[in-house]
C-alpha cells in the first residue's frame, strides 16, 4: 500500500511540475545535465593537456649535390646498403633517385652517402651512420654501409625524485636503436606533469654507433592548488560556479597525474533557492606509447520551483566514471596518430523532495574507439579525432525511458567528428593567430539527450546565454576565431564568429535547427593567473528561442 501511494504522490508531483513554465526549471535535467558535462569536458581539456613536443633535426651539413662533370668517375647502375639492420633502412635509398646512367666519382660517392645518411636521419636514426667501405667499382655497384645507432645507458642526472620516471616514461631501452621520436615521446610523458622541467641530450660513447642518453631537469614542488571561478551556469541552478583543484604531480614517481576538484555554485543571483555541487578525480599513468587514464565525476543540483506546495525542491544527481587506454601509433617529424579505447558508465536520478522520479532514472554503459591525427603544416597545427562511441547493458545498464516508444535508445551508436587548426601569423610586424574548429556527429538511430549534438552556448556556438540550447542525433558546428596579441605578449583579444545545426529525430520538436553567433573578447595568463572575458551577440536563431540580446561572460583561475 505504501508503494502504491509513494508511486501516487511520485506521479503526481511528475505531471504538476510538467504544468510549470519552461523558465521554471530550464529543461531539467537533460539541459542541466548536458551544460555540466560541457562543463566537465573542457576543465578536462585544461588539466589533462598534453605537451606536443618536436625537437629540431640534426644538422645534415651540404654536400649532397651531385657534382658536374666529375672525373674520373665510374658508371654506376646499382646501390645497395648492406650492414646490420640494413633491411629496415633499405627505403633510405630512394633519396639517391635511380642511379642508372650516373656517373660517380669520389664527390659523386659521398653525395649519395651523405642523401642515404639524411633519409635515415629524417626518419629519426639520428645517430645511425652511413659509411663508404671498400669497392669493386667497375662493376657498376656502389655499395654503402649502415652502422646502426644503439642506445648504451639512460645517465640520470636530475634529482632523485624524478629517477625512476624514466623507466616507464622513456619508450627506448639499452641495446634498442636510437630514434629522435622516441626520445620526444619520453619528454611528453615526462613533461605532461607541469611541475616537472626534463631535457635528453645524446652523448656518443666510446664504441662507435653507441651513445648514452643523458636526462637532466628538476621538479618544483608537486602539489598545486587551482581555483577557478566563471559564470557558465544557469540562472535555474547558480550562474556563478568556483571550483578548487588539488593536483599532485609524480605520486608515485611514474610521471603519473592525480588531481581532485570540486565546486559549487556561487551565490549571488538566488541565494539558497538553488545550488550545484560537484567533484571530479583523475589518474593516469604513461608507459612508454601508451598512457592509462580514469576518471570519475559527481554532479548535484538543486532549485525551488514554483508549485501549490511551498518550498518544494527539485533536484538531480549525475554520476560518470570512464576508464581509458590509448597508444600512438606513428610518429613522426610530421606527424602524430593515436588509437584510444574508453569504457564509460554514466547514471542520474531525480527527485522532487524526497520522492525519486522513477521515469527520469538513468543508467547507462558503453564503449567508445577514436582515432586522433596531429600533423604539423608549415607553422601551423592541424588536429583530428574521429570517434565511434556504443551504449552496451554492461554494469546492469537500464534501457532508455522512452525506448519502448522509440523516442531514444541508450544502446545506440554515433560517430563524432572532431578538427582543429591553429595558423600563427604576422601582419603587419604584429603576432595573429587563427583557428578553426569544426565539430560533427551522426547517427541513424534516437539518442538519449546526453548523447545528443548540442549547440548554443560558450562551449560550441558562442553568442548565446546557455540557458536554451538545440541538440539532435546529428548536427554539426564551425566555430572561427581570430586573435591578436598585442606587443607579442601573452594576452591576446580575439573575434569570433560561430555557426551550428542539428538534425535528427529528436529535431523534429525544436523551434528550429540553425544557430549563428558572435563574440569578442581578451584572454590572458602568467605563471600564478589565467583568463578570458567576453561578450557575445547571437546573430540568427529560430523564433521563440529565448536568450539573452548581448552574454557577458568570465573564466579566471589561478594556481598556487
């Protein structure tokens, strides 16, 4: 009987709250939930960076022009490379072009040596040699030598908290070739903790082909308080949101990354009717080409909203946990790809007082596979990430509440496209920089509202408030941005200009589909403090979307 009228009240409460004016709760919980996970995606971004590292090639020297009309000289209508490990260089060749018809003399031989010698160092063998032995010339064969680099030992030079991070961090061991990707790779993951400064240098050692790797640096002290403050949050649940991040780098001296946030809604703009509470902690550890990351997150709200019953309170909880595992898989002078595998569990609940609104319980589980390119274009940086993420009924995953009417299915699959570019540039005597993003998603089946494609607000179509946002299973975004940094310096002013659309089944019910907006701003950080302010106008929308004519916004965090 009591389940019966827990059940009554539940309902009830479900269907008065349905009445109230959409301003009253801001389309809770999916656009509260979606805001907070646009939230958590962007700090993230901002703690979990990582360095992109490319040390500057070898210096080659010249000489590697064919010389005129050399004499005396030997026809040549073959070159081959021989040595240990001559096979895995063997490509090297092609810097020579076909050699039939040549003529080679003394210069000619050391020109091909020395383009054979470039090639390999190109590919990273930067202390592989390539040497001219003996020769039967008449033949028509030249022959060169590889003479493989090898690592020696790893010197430690640095303190001794930092000594064992190079045995997971550096991808290379004694015996191995040395390869300059290799050691860029070991400086990103010795470098991804940000109170740690690491330098590898190569010195030859006695035998020749051989060389140590020598590690020098120092690490500041490895605890570090953040505190955040910006006004990204709703009106319905506290527009003012501060946070603090406790971050401790090294802990188990594994280059490893720990750090703990957690936050609140402000006050200032409702007192106690409304609130937000939140907390996040990750982990993650690199070894070698791979990296091994967790996080986890919770996410509270709460409003009083307008009903025949006094005081009465309205509020959501989000859970999320993921647990990541990715490896690069090519590197380059150029270039960097990286395969990533997640699995993901996500849960929410709501509830009105005490009374849990079974219709709006969640929970959900999958997997997701991305595939990331970075490639470095003459001065400028072009990012990529291709993305095929799938719900599953793992961790006792729940189907969607509105699946039996096809509305939404917590099981589908989407693909998300992600690409960046970053263009640095000078006009005139001044620094500029440009970038682009593009952001895509597909899928042919209903998706849940956190897995929707959302658009309108700081986070993807700048110019609008937040408050109201437009999402479908499919959509797509461009956002443009162009900045100037005065003097040079480290803050920068920029203008945007932003659009979006969506599509898709859930579409069908919006006011409309597009979204263009606008924004400028002057973002700025030192070592101590970071931040950003703006003002956006939104330049097209459907009619009846409320928002704001002209959104002021704020970010500021400072780290001790």
């Amino acid at each position: 009987m009591s389940f019966l009228l827990r059940r009554l009240v539940t309902t009830s409460l479900a269907l008065g709250l349905a009445q109230l004016p959409p301003v009253s709760l801001a389309d809770t919980p999916d656009q509260e939930l979606i805001r907070q996970q646009e939230r958590e995606k962007a700090q993230r971004e901002r703690l979990e960076a990582l360095p992109a590292l490319r040390l500057p090639p070898p210096e080659t020297g010249g000489g590697a022009d064919w010389p005129a009309d050399e004499t005396p000289c030997f026809p040549i209508h073959t070159v081959r490379l021989d040595g240990e490990q001559a096979e895995r260089f063997r490509r090297a060749l092609a810097a020579i072009g076909d050699p039939a018809g040549r003529c080679l003399g003394a210069l000619g031989i050391a020109a091909a040596a020395r383009r054979v010698q470039q090639a390999i160092a190109s590919d990273g063998y930067v202390t592989t040699r390539v040497l001219v032995g003996a020769q039967h010339l008449d033949t028509g064969i030249l022959t060169l030598t590889v003479l493989p680099g090898r690592l020696r030992a790893i010197r430690d030079e640095t303190a001794s908290r930092l000594r064992p991070a190079h045995r997971n961090a550096i991808p290379v061991r004694p015996g191995d070739l040395l390869n300059l990707r290799d050691i860029e790779q070991g400086l990103e993951n010795l470098k991804r903790v940000p109170s740690t400064e690491a330098a590898l240098r190569i010195e030859p050692a006695e035998q020749p082909g051989i060389s140590d790797l020598v590690l020098s640096g120092n690490e500041a002290f490895p605890y570090r308080l953040t505190l955040s403050a910006d006004d990204g949050g709703s009106r319905s649940t506290g527009r003012y949101q501060g946070t603090v991040t406790l971050s401790i780098d090294n802990l188990l001296t594994l280059s490893d990354l720990f750090y703990f946030s957690t936050g609140r809604s402000l006050g200032g703009d409702g007192g106690p009717r409304h609130g937000t509470r939140n907390s996040a902690v990750h982990y993650s550890l690199p070894f070698g080409y791979w990296l091994l990351g967790a996080n986890a997150s919770d996410y509270d709200y709460f409003q009083t909203v307008a009903s025949p019953v006094p005081g009465r309170v309205y509020r959501g909880n989000s859970r999320n946990a993921q647990l990541s595992l990715s490896r690069v898989l090519l590197r380059s002078a150029e270039r960097k790809t990286t395969l990533a595998l997640r699995g993901w569990r996500r849960q929410s609940s709501n509830h009105v007082d005490d009374n849990a609104m079974a219709s709006q319980r969640r929970r959900t589980a999958g997997w997701e596979l991305s595939l990331g390119q970075r490639v470095h274009l003459a001065g400028s940086l072009l990012e990529g990430t291709l993305t095929w993420r799938r719900g599953t009924g793992a961790f006792n995953a729940l189907p969607a509440p509105g699946q039996r009417l096809g509305e939404e299915d917590a099981r589908g699959g989407f693909l998300r496209a992600d690409l960046g570019l970053t263009l640095p540039f000078s006009w005139p005597g001044q620094r500029w920089r440009y970038a682009g993003t593009l952001r895509g998603q597909w899928s042919d089946v209903a998706l849940t509202p956190q897995d929707r494609f959302a658009i309108g607000g700081r986070y993807s179509v700048r110019g609008f408030d937040g408050e109201l946002s437009l999402t479908g299973e499919r959509g797509w975004l461009i956002r443009n941005e162009l900045g100037l940094s005065p003097g040079g310096g480290s803050q920068e002013l920029y203008l945007g200009l932003d659009h979006g659309r969506v599509g898709g089944p859930s579409a069908r019910r919006l006011l409309g589909r597009e979204l263009s907006g606008a924004v400028i701003g002057w973002r700025g950080g030192s070592s101590r403090l970071n931040w950003d302010l703006f003002a956006g106008w939104p330049l097209r929308k459907p009619t009846g979307f409320r928002t704001a004519r002209t959104t002021g916004g704020f970010s500021i965090n400072s780290s001790f």
